[in-house]
C-alpha cells in the first residue's frame, strides 16, 4: 500500500509539474515554439504543449518513483541490519551537512533574481543539499568519533582522540569459539584485550541452541559459554554489549563478518578457518590460539616434566597428558602408566596453525648422581 501510494505521489508531482512548467518558459522561447508549423493559434498551442509536458512529467515522475522505492527499500534493509552507533553516527553527519548546506544557500535564495533565471534557485538548493549531506555523511562514517569533542569538549580523552594523539581502542567481537574456550576471560582480566567486548545476536543463538541440544558434548559446551557470559557481565557490566542485529547470511561465521566490518571492530576466533576468511576479506581479526601460544613458555628438548598420563595416544605404545596451559604432550612408552604421574623427558615440539603439540618418553633409569631438574606443571 505505501509503495503504491508513493508511485501515485511521484506520478501526480511530475505531471503537475509538467502542467505548470508552461507558465514559467520565457516569453521568446515560447513564442518560438508557437510560430512553429503545425499549430493553428496560440492558445491552441499553449494547451498542446501544456498536454505534451503533462504526460512527459508524469512518465518521468513514475519512473523516478521506481527508482525512488528500490533506494527505499535499500535503504530500510540496510538500516535495520546496521549497528545503533554507526547509525547514530552517519545520521548526524548527513544532518550537520543539510544544515550547513541550507545556512550557506540562505543569502542566495534571498537575492531577486530575473524571471529568466529563477529556476536556477532550487536547482542550486537541490545540488548543495546532496552535495553537503553527501560529504557529512562520509565524514561521520571516517571520522565519527572526533564528534566526541562536540558532545563532550571538556574530555581529556576526547579532546585527544580528536587530534588524533590517542588512538581509541576498537571493540572486541568474540566468536563462539573464544567463549566456549573460556580462555578470554583470564585475558580480559589481566588487561591484555582493551575496548568493548561484542556479543552478537548469532552467537548467543548458536551457544543456546547448542545447550538445548541432544548431544552430551555439544550441551555441555553450549551451557559452558553461557555461563562464561553470565560470569563476564557481571565482572564487566557495561563493557559486555550484546549487538541484537539481525544480519542477514548462512552461517553464523558469515554474519560476524558482517558485524565486524560494519564496526570497524576486532573479530577474536579461535577458528583457524574463519581467521583466515576474515584475513582474505582484510578485516581486524586475532587468532585466540596464536596469542595463547606468543605467550606461552618455551618448553626446551631435555627438560624434565612429572606429567600425568590421562589417555591413550593415537599409536600403541603412547600416552597423553598436558600441560596447565592446555598442551598436549605425546609421551612415548607410557599407555600402561594412564593414571599415573611420570617423569617425562621433553624430545621435541610441533607448531601448527592451530597450536602447538609437545612430544616426550619416560625416564625410567636416571644415571646415578646426575643432577635432575624436575619441573611439576
């Protein structure tokens, strides 16, 4: 109903338009027109023409009318999928840019000007409108945050961040996988990741349809970011944003992207593939895994850890245990020791994209009075 109710608008204003478009044609131009062959008198020709210009203007006014409800409905779909701040933040650009606009074409519509240029007045009003509302508009979308200093001139941080001295910092946006792994809440807490930290309506869809779910697995790990959420609004209050934008896209990888392109923000995964995604798509992302492993500590062949073994190993021989950090150790010798705490002597390490994996065997029969540095993780 309300498109159709534009078209008719849009129809009825280009051919009103065309109608009175007669009456403001010079004099000469349409003496012109009038000694042209093919016309009998004037007035004959004037409503010829006043016809002729009806039913131009209403053709153009629909097809102006289509073009008009596509932008339309861009222009809503992309308004209810953007984030509040970003629409907050281009709003009052494209109003500062009207207002100067109209502030400067002010002097100029006052001026009297000659009949036969008249029409040039709203021509320029319509071009400096768009112009300036153009321009504040991509000014915001760059530069939203030196509109601290208009809200708040006497902020420190403001009045910084304006001049550019202080770089602000970006939002975290956390993947589902970061929370579920519940090691960013200890990087949080030792002040490692700064700004907003992001949650979005995908993922918390994703973590709650994980912890109604059959699969024992997959329930235990929906509840355990759940509560990991529950922990973090309540260490961090309004530092914690749950994004309620519904992005459209299949996945819940592909609506993150969005989000974090849309925010200029920082995408933290521990999913080796969207990070790459997200490095192909040149976005602010971090690998959760390869800031765990920067900061780990560097475990040196011919150490000595008292590890316990807590499973089999792929080959029949092994065993598994792991460090406090999360690292696996493949300890050769030791699938009859699961259960047990041995003295493993430390033979190498494997880096991978995705961490880091220690290899070890049992130290049966030390030497005598050898010196022994045994480290218990």
């Amino acid at each position: 109903m309300v498109d159709l109710l534009l078209l008719f608008l849009f129809l009825v204003s280009g051919a009103t338009t065309g109608w009175f478009c007669v009456d403001i044609l010079p004099d000469n131009f349409l003496e012109q027109i009038f000694l042209q062959e093919g016309f009998l008198n004037q007035w004959a020709n004037k409503a010829d023409l006043k016809s002729l210009l009806t039913g131009f203007g209403a053709l153009v006014g629909l097809l102006t009318g289509f073009v008009f409800q596509q932008l339309r409905k861009r222009l809503i779909s992309k308004t209810r999928t953007m984030p509040t701040d970003l629409l907050f933040g281009r709003s009052l650009g494209l109003i500062l840019g009207l207002l100067i606009a109209n502030l400067l074409l002010a002097p100029l519509l006052l001026l009297p000007l000659p009949r036969e240029i008249i029409f040039t007045k709203p021509f320029l009003a319509v071009l400096s409108n768009i112009f300036f509302g153009i321009l504040g508009y991509n000014l915001a979308d760059i530069h939203g945050r030196t509109l601290l200093r208009l809200f708040n001139p006497n902020s420190t941080e403001a009045l910084l961040i304006a001049e550019g001295i202080l770089t602000p910092a970006t939002a975290k946006i956390l993947d589902s996988s970061v929370i579920i792994d519940g090691r960013i809440n200890a990087l949080l807490g030792c002040g490692l990741i700064e700004g907003q930290v992001i949650v979005s309506q995908s993922v918390l869809d994703e973590l709650q349809q994980l912890a109604d779910s059959s699969n024992n697995e997959k329930r235990s790990k929906g509840r355990r970011g759940l509560k990991l959420l529950t922990k973090l609004r309540d260490t961090y209050g309004k530092r914690l944003v749950l994004n309620t934008t519904r992005y459209e896209g299949d996945g819940t990888d592909e609506r993150l992207l969005k989000l974090t392109a849309d925010t200029g923000g920082t995408l933290i995964t521990a999913d080796y593939n969207l990070f790459q995604i997200a490095q192909v798509k040149e976005l602010k992302v971090m690998n959760l895994s390869e800031l765990v492993i920067a900061l780990r500590p560097d475990v040196q062949p011919g150490e000595t850890l008292n590890l316990k073994i807590v499973r089999e190993g792929k080959e029949v021989s092994q065993g598994v245990a792991y460090l406090d950090d999360g690292t696996m150790v493949v300890i050769e010798g030791a699938r009859n020791y699961i259960g047990q705490r041995r003295e493993v002597i430390i033979t190498g390490a494997l880096q991978t994209p995705t961490g880091r994996m220690i290899f070890g065997r049992l130290e049966k029969d030390l030497p005598p009075n050898k010196p022994n540095k045994t480290k218990t993780p």
